[in-house]
C-alpha cells in the first residue's frame, strides 16, 4: 500500500466510525506517523510499511472517539511557530494570535521590557511575543504542572536563547509581585454552568481548569486586572468570550485602566480586550 491509498482507507474509516473530521485532520496524522513531508504526502508514492500502517490506525482510532489531532500528534501551529501540546494543557487557537498581535503593535521593540503571560498553558502567547520582539524578558504562571512542563518545553524549543521564566503558582490565592511593562492573559473564561454544553472535543478532552472561570466567567479578569503590578503605561491584555466585552472593559474602568479597546476577531465577536494603566494605578 502506498501512501494516497493509504490516506483513502483512512478517509473510509473515519466515514465509518461517523467520526467528524476534516481533511487537515488526516494530512496532521499521516505526516507524524509516516514522518513525511506534506508535499511526500501529497505526491502519495511512497510504499507504506505494515508497522507504519498500524502507527497511522492508532493514530485514527483515537481521531474516531472524538480526541482533538493537536493531542494526537503533540503538536499546533500558533503564530507560525510549532507549539508542542498535550492532553492536560489548552490546545491553542487561531482567535488568540489576535492578542499576541494587538500587543505586538502596542509595545516598544527597541525599549527593554518585562511581560507576563498568566495562566499560560502552552505559553504560546508569551512565547511569541518574545519570538518576534527583540528585548522581551518573559514570565509565565499557571497553576498546572502540567502547562509548566509543556510551557518550559515549548520556551527551551523557540526562545531558548532568551531570558525568562516559568513559574507554577494559583493566581487566585497567590500572584507575583514583580512589577512588569505588560502583562497578557487568556484565562479561563466560561461560565461554570456552560461547561457541559461546549463541543465534545473541548468538554471531554480539554483540561477543565482552563476553561472554568466562575459562576459568571469573569473570575480571573477580576482578580487579575486588581493584583497585577503595571509600571505606568504598561499594557494590559485579555482575550475574552464573544459576551463579555463589556464587562471586561467595565472591570479595568473599576481597576484605574485607560485607553480601553474591544477587539473583534473574523467573525466580528468580541475576542480581546486591551489597556493600559494610568499614572495612579502604578505601583
């Protein structure tokens, strides 16, 4: 069997199982399975061995009981960069570049500069402000081992060269005391009782504690935007749920922010918020 017919029967299976797939799906599990190139794969000429067939199966067995193919094959791409994942941590999403980029415009890369990436997971935001800026010294915090294992993975892959760290700590009862020149964050944001209702993939595969954000999803956006130190001017950004635009920017009001923007994403739903702190809110 070569590689097209290959990727044919997997394409049979998946139909079969009635599983919910798309073709980017089978390309991501072909290629890490079969260790070739998109285009080797496209070419589709490639004689596939018995071993490298029942590696492709396995992968095609756990894309059948609905588990997301960034876990499948450890890997997403975010900002262009190739982000290690796995279960336990947010798979990242394309919405959250919004945010890396909106911060990107916003900050001084010639100036030296301190940031934070709270609740960090993968890191990927963090990550890669300090990839495309010059000066960043990062600081990641998530009260998940498991996001600090992958965090310190995927910063020691992309940014190893440069200075940062990566501390596990609960936001809620503890937080840093460092002051920085920005600070970003995609928290957990949905209500506690929406969790059940969210798509198969994110409810049973994605870890609950990063999706969790309180009876009315603003939990971290409170407790974040009041605790953190911002040096005067420095930059505060949120992504946020689609509803919760205005009660974000409502919480900064409250914290002594200015300069408040809503941000849309493609489908012109609000996905971040961004300010910065006024002269008497710095400590």
């Amino acid at each position: 069997m070569n590689v097209k017919e290959l990727r044919h029967s997997v394409k049979r299976f998946l139909e079969i199982k009635n599983c919910n797939y798309c073709d980017a799906d089978i390309t991501l599990i072909l290629t890490k399975a079969l260790n070739i190139s998109k285009t080797q794969m496209l070419i589709g000429d490639k004689l596939v061995s018995s071993e490298e067939e029942d590696a492709v199966y396995k992968y095609a067995e756990r894309l059948a009981l609905g588990e997301p193919v960034q876990y499948i094959v450890n890997e997403c791409e975010f900002m262009s960069l190739p982000f290690y994942v796995k279960s336990g941590v947010l798979i990242p999403r394309a919405d959250t570049e919004i945010l890396v980029e909106a911060v990107i415009d916003r900050l001084d890369n010639n100036a030296k500069l301190a940031v934070a990436d709270l609740c960090c997971g993968s890191g990927c935001i963090g990550i890669s402000i300090a990839k495309y800026m010059k000066n960043i010294k990062m600081h990641f915090y998530d009260v998940s081992g498991t996001a600090i294992c992958v965090t310190n993975k995927n910063a020691e892959n992309l940014i190893g060269e440069r200075d940062y760290s990566v501390t596990q700590m609960d936001l809620i009862n503890n937080f840093p005391t460092e002051c920085f020149d920005c600070v970003v964050s995609n928290p957990p944001y949905i209500e506690s009782s929406e969790i059940d209702s969210l798509d198969k993939k994110v409810k049973c595969f994605e870890p609950k504690e990063a999706l969790d954000g309180g009876n009315d999803g603003l939990t971290f956006y409170e407790r974040i935007a009041s605790a953190v130190r911002l040096k005067n001017g420095g930059i505060i950004g949120f992504e946020i749920g689609y509803n919760q635009g205005e009660a974000v920017s409502k919480i900064l009001q409250r914290n002594g922010y200015s300069h408040i923007e809503v941000l849309k994403d493609i489908e012109d739903r609000d996905r971040v918020v961004i300010a910065r702190n006024n002269l008497q809110h710095s400590l």
